[in-house]
C-alpha cells in the first residue's frame, strides 16, 4: 500500500488557489515527496518535490510541516487546463495511491 | 533522447499471446521504474532497476511477468499468456541517481495494451 492518503476530489474556481493535501505520516527522515499530475491518457507530470523545506517553482508550491508528516500543494491561480489527478508519492516507496481529482471551473 | 520513450504506444493481443514492452529511459538515468495503471485507477508499482540490477520486483502480479535491463539502460516488461485483466497502461519512469537523493522522476507516455 501506498505511504500516502489524499482526498479523492476537489474542486476550485478558476484563478483561485488550489491548495491539495497530502497524509503521509509514516515518512521516513531521508524520504522525499514528489508531486505528479495526471491528465487523461497522458503520462503522469512531475510538479514539484521537496524534503524539508517549503519549495517553489513555476507551476506550484509545496509546503511541508514541520513533523514531515504531511504537505500541501498549491496551484497560486488555477486554470481549466490545471483538471488532471495530482498524486502525491513518498520517494523511496514510489507507490501511487488513488490521488485527488481536481476539477476546476470556470 | 529528450525524454522517456515507450514503445509499442498501442498493442492489441489475443488472450494467451506473450508480448514484450520497451523502454528507453533518459540517456544516462541509473533508476528505472515500471507501473502497472488501469482504466480509472491509480498507476500501481511493478518493479525498479538501479542500472541493470532489480533492486524490487515485489509488485510484479503473477510470474507471468518479467523484466529486464540487460545493460543498465534499455528495460524490457515481458507479459507471458497475456489475459483479459492485464489490459492496462503500463508506464515506465527513469531518474538520474538512485532512489532517496532528490531527483526528479521522469515519465514516458505508456504502452496501452488491450487483450481480447
């Protein structure tokens, strides 16, 4: 089984933050979190990832807790085309949970 | 190449026929993962290879399947007596080091195959 749980969906207006948890409260010291998106029929999508420390790139943000046992991702202003299943992974297990559909309307 | 290449990108087999999926990892990419995804569901972890050594094969379903990576770089998932529940995506992903140091994981598009 996969070391992370994620609520199944959520929606969010367009051009408002989507902000996407994540549990993974068995992570180990050394383990980082990626998160992947997936749109339909494609391949997942590498976002973001991150040890320790909250990161930033130019399609999103990752912030951790303190204790490493969980995370949030965030899209600052979503867009129609942000729709896909966003997976958050724990690097060492590599396992897939069901990740969290996100829809985004207009 | 630019990326992770999969191919065939589509294969129809008849129930029972064996069929072999390649990947081409990132030139120079010492992880190499394959996946397991059906219709609707998460992808689900197969195996992984650190150059040519399968490191964990624990998600492999039946013995049925087989992987290889010969000389650490191309990796081929082999599908023996294929069957109707095998009809998947099958995704292959790549990374520079080993697994625990940071890197970025990089997937290909998937070899959709169909069992009839």
């Amino acid at each position: 089984d996969a070391k992370t749980t994620q609520p199944p969906s959520m929606d969010c207006a367009e051009g408002r933050a989507a902000n996407l948890p994540c549990n993974h409260s068995t992570i180990s010291g050394n383990e980082y979190v990626y998160w992947y998106r997936q749109i339909h029929s494609q391949g997942p999508q590498y976002i973001i990832h991150g040890l320790k420390n909250n990161e930033t790139n130019e399609m999103a943000s990752l912030i951790i807790t303190e204790d490493r046992k969980s995370s949030t991702l965030i899209l600052p202003h979503a867009t129609l085309r942000d729709t896909a299943v966003y997976y958050c992974i724990v690097r060492d297990d590599m396992r897939f949970g069901a990740g969290t559909r996100l829809t985004v309307k207009p | 190449g630019a990326g992770v290449s999969q191919s065939p990108r589509y294969k129809v087999a008849k129930r029972g026929q064996d069929v072999a999926l390649r990947c081409d990892p990132i030139s120079g990419h010492v992880s190499l993962f394959w996946y397991q995804q059906a219709l609707g569901q998460g992808p689900e972890f197969l195996t992984y290879f650190q150059n040519e050594a399968q490191l964990d094969k624990s998600g492999l379903p039946s013995d049925r399947f087989f992987a290889e990576r010969p000389e650490g770089s191309v990796s081929t998932l082999k599908i023996q007596r294929t069957q109707q529940e095998d009809s998947a995506v099958y995704l292959c992903a790549s990374s520079l080091e080993g697994a625990g140091l940071g890197n970025t994981i990089y997937f290909g598009e998937g070899s959709w195959l169909t069992v009839v």
